[in-house]
C-alpha cells in the first residue's frame, strides 16, 4: 500500500504498512529462548561465604585482622562511615567479645578487662605490635584491598609461638577466633541488626585475607576486568566493558572519584559531543553505514535508478 | 512527490478490516497483525513507516521495551516469593535465571538500538531530547543491574557489594549508600530504580511515538 513516493534524493522512501505481524513472532521467540537458558543453563549462583568457614579454613587470618582491627589499619576503616560502624575496633571485636562474656573462659575475660582498663595508646601500642610480628611472619604489610597479589594468611603456629609487649590482643584474638569458628558471631552481627541486613557480617569478611584473595585467584577484581565476569559462570555483566575500561586502563579511574570522572566524561561525550557538536554529529553522514541499517526496497532503488516516476507502483513492506 | 505532511501522515492510525487484510495478506498474517490494533496497543504502534525503516534494525529499541517487561514480570515472581525460594529452590532458582537472561536481553537490544540510533543519525533536532532519556535510563539501567548483582545473596554479592563498598561508595553522596547492606541494596533494586526506570521509559517511547521515526541520512 503506497501512500506517497518521491524519486529525489532527499527523500526516496515511501510510506508504507508497517510489519508488525513479524512482532509477536520475534517476542515469542525472545521469551522461548530466555526460559531455555533460564532451565537449561541457569545463572551465576556460587554459595556465600560465611564466618564460621573462613575462620576455620585460615584461623590465622582471623586472628591478624583482630590485630588490625584493634590498632587501625584493618581494610574495615574505609567503612567507618556505615551507619552503626563508627569503630571497627568496638564493633568487630569489643562489643561481640563484651556480649558472649558468659562464654569465655576466666583467663579471656581478665584479657578483655585489662584491655578496656587501658588508656586508648596503650591498647593501640599492643595491637600495633602484634600486627607487625604477624607481617614480619608473612613477610608483607597486609590487606587494604586493591592490590593485584594475593595476601599470604599467616599460619597458626607462627603466630602461637610469636612473643613480645601484645598485651592481652593474642589472647583475644584467640577469643574471636573462637566464636567466629563456632558459629557465634555470625549470630551475632545478626542478632543485632534488623532482618535480612549482611553489613557486619560482609564487613568481617572482607578483613579476612580470604574473600579478596579468592577473588583475586579467580580473576575477579577491578583491575582484573572482575567487573565484567562473574564467578563460575561463563556470562557476565558485559555490558559494563566502557566502565570497566574507564577503571582499568585511563589513569586515577581505580580511584572512586577517578571512575566516577572518567564515566562522567565519557557519558558528556556521547550524550551533548557526539550528537550535538558540528563535525562529530555528522560522522555517521560520512561513515554511510547506515546502508547497512536501511531496509533496501529493490522497487525503489530500480525507480531510482531509472529516474521513473513511481506513481503507481504498489509494494508491499511485508514482501521486503 | 512526497510532501512533508504525506511524511508524518504515518503518525496516523489506519482502520483495519480483518477480512479485508486476510484477503490481502493471507489469514496468519491478518491474525498476527491484528494485534496491533487491539486498545491497549492501538495508540503505540506506527500502522504504517517509511520503507527503510522496514528493517529488524528498527525493532531492537522494541525489543529492549520487550526485554524491560520480561524483567518486570519476573522480577515481581521473586519479588513476590522471596531470597529463600530464589536460592534455594529449583523453580525460584529457574525464575531467577529467566531474570538473569531478560537482563543479558535487554542490554544485548540495548547496544543494537544504540548502535542503530548512531549509525542512522537519529539524534537530530529535536529528537536529541529524548536521545537524552534514553542515554540516561541506560546509565541508570547499568546502576539498576548493580544493585541486582548485590541482592542476589551468592558470594558474588558478598564480594562486589565490599569491593564496590572500597571502591565507588566511598565518593561523595555515593557514600550514603550501604551496599553491603542487603535489605538496602534489594529496596533500590525492586522499588526505587524500576520506580524511575519506568516513567523514564514511558517519557522515551511516548516521545518516539509523538516524533516518529527520523528522516533518513
């Protein structure tokens, strides 16, 4: 059905009635593949990671990033800012060892005593020396996130067998380890905090060497391109490769700020630059692909090239 | 000639007579496009285009619109039934990845349209105003696909919710949000990006419909 043709350059189209019973075909056909991938391949789902696990796989993990937690370096100070964090320190190893005093022996509470009875340099002195006997066992300085190695966990009989002014910190450090081993904390972070909130729970864990080390091994951190895969399964987000780029190859882009200033430059190109800017707007004018988009009508490009008047010509969109 | 009226006169809705297109076009096809012309999509849909337009090119913006509604049905399925059915039994494990794969869709749909978009020029005139919109729900669509990642409740989410935690959530304003806070991460994925998302898509394919498809290059 023709509605209209023109033979000139400008507009040498017609109008004509729109395939639109090629719609529901195509939608069933997306719909029918979503669900066979969906029952057939499924989707990324490898089992969380908990506290009771960890600690019992590298105990000597927990243990140092007790040390860290207490003296201020533990990766969880970059969090300080979450509502209810505040101090690592207090959050992740006072106030659980406080509320399962019932649990611990006499010895780990006179421990946890002499500590709060100390005046805040002191406590940090301990904890500071702890955790550099612990590196000096590993040979590095530690976690902090980021970094392309992986962190060596601290094996247990080192640390037992370490000496010096620690205070009471190994003794309870050896009381959080217990309690993340036997489930404890987990309940905990749990217990106090409304339902379905994983906060303390993800923040823990990621003081551990485990969580980021694991990454690491499987390909998975920024700087690995980790934000375009997932674990375990061979399809990602890979719609997030300009982002990924953005972090990866442009400098500063690992930084918070710097990613969120080169996407912003990327995104300020293509949504005003590109589209709105004489010379860059007319790049897809030169390219021609569009020849590659349009619908060819070969009853057009004939009338075209024979410079016929068209009137009278009847197509049909559906036939093209 | 073609005038310009003659041009936007395909905005214009043509009758349909099923008898008529089945004696034209043969009875499945008459069928199959008789649902265009049903109340709800009468309005929507262009009855008839300019010819070059008559490609599958043009249908990847629909598509993605498609892909958008699959992942509102089935997002609401697991809204509905909750993270303990999604991970832990087949059928929510299944629906979960039928959500999973509505996503992969939309985003493959989405960088066809875009492409397309940029290779026909379509950004032109007035028309930039909704190529905005539209960059806009896709950035917005990539911050939606996020926060999915982190209420999925795998290692994953434990793991990108810390290290984008270190990372993006450390900037200003960005650091009001917990991301490893699952009850958060899951509100702004099921209720306040869809909320946006779908009146941001709404204003998009309104436009479209109003301006109809741009004049070729």
């Amino acid at each position: 059905m023709v509605k209209g043709q023109s033979n000139t350059s400008e507009t040498r189209f017609s109008i004509v009635t729109h395939c639109f019973w090629r719609y529901p075909i195509v939608g069933l056909f997306v719909v029918a593949v979503v669900m066979v991938l969906g029952f057939a391949v499924g989707s990324p789902d490898w089992p969380q990671a908990t506290i009771k696990k960890v600690s019992a796989m590298q105990p000597g993990g927990a243990i140092w990033a007790v040390a860290q937690e207490l003296d201020g370096t533990s990766a969880s100070y970059t969090n300080t800012h979450e509502y209810g964090m505040s101090d690592p320190a207090k959050r992740l190893v006072i106030d659980p060892l406080k509320s399962a005093s019932w649990a611990l022996s006499p010895n780990e509470q006179i421990a946890l005593h002499q500590f709060l009875a100390a005046n805040i340099s002191q406590q940090t002195k301990w904890a500071m020396n702890y955790d550099k006997a612990i590196q000096k066992t590993v040979g590095t300085n530690g976690m902090g996130g980021g970094g392309m190695g992986t962190t060596p966990v601290p094996s247990m009989t080192k640390i037992e067998s370490l000496t010096g002014n620690f205070g009471p910190v190994p003794v309870m450090a050896q009381s959080i380890l217990k309690l993340a081993q036997n489930g404890y904390l987990e309940t905990y972070f749990q217990g106090i905090s409304p339902s379905n909130v994983y906060q303390y729970t993800n923040i823990w864990l990621y003081d551990q060497p485990y969580l980021l080390n694991t990454a690491i091994q499987n390909g998975l951190t920024d700087d690995q391109w980790g934000m375009i895969k997932e674990r375990g399964f061979f399809v990602g987000p890979w719609y997030l490769i300009v982002p990924a780029i953005a972090h990866v190859e442009l400098p500063g882009g690992s930084t918070g700020l710097g990613f969120i200033f080169w996407n912003g430059l990327i995104a300020l190109f293509f949504v005003v630059l590109f589209p709105l800017v004489p010379g860059f707007r007319s790049i897809p004018k030169y390219l021609r692909l569009y020849k590659l988009v349009y619908a060819v009508n070969p009853v057009e490009v004939e009338n075209y090239k024979a410079n016929v008047p068209s009137s009278g010509v009847t197509q049909d969109a559906a036939k093209i | 000639m073609l005038k310009e009226e003659d041009y936007f006169a395909h905005h214009v809705t043509e009758p349909f007579r099923f008898g008529e297109r089945r004696r034209e076009r043969g009875f499945w096809r008459a069928f199959l496009e008789s649902f265009a012309y049903l109340p709800p999509f009468n309005r929507m849909f262009g009855k008839v285009s300019p010819s070059y337009a008559e490609s599958y090119w043009y249908c990847m913006g629909g598509l993605t619109f498609f892909s958008f509604l699959l992942l509102l049905v089935t997002g609401l399925i697991l809204t509905f039934f909750g993270p303990t059915w999604w991970s832990g039994t087949h059928a929510g494990i299944v629906m979960k990845s039928m959500h999973y794969w509505s996503a992969q869709a939309f985003f493959f749909f989405l960088f066809l349209h875009i492409i397309r978009v940029w290779l026909t020029g379509a950004y032109r005139g007035k028309r930039w105003v909704n190529y905005a919109i539209g960059f806009v729900t896709f950035f917005l669509s990539l911050g939606e696909n996020l926060f999915g990642l982190l209420a999925r409740g795998d290692w994953e989410s434990q793991f990108v919710s810390m290290h984008s935690d270190d990372m993006l959530f450390t900037a200003p304003f960005l650091r009001l949000i917990s991301p490893e806070n699952f009850t958060s991460a899951l509100i702004i994925h099921v209720a306040l990006i869809p909320f946006v998302l779908v009146v941001l898509i709404g204003v998009h394919v309104t436009l479209v419909k109003l301006q109809g498809i741009a004049r070729p290059l």
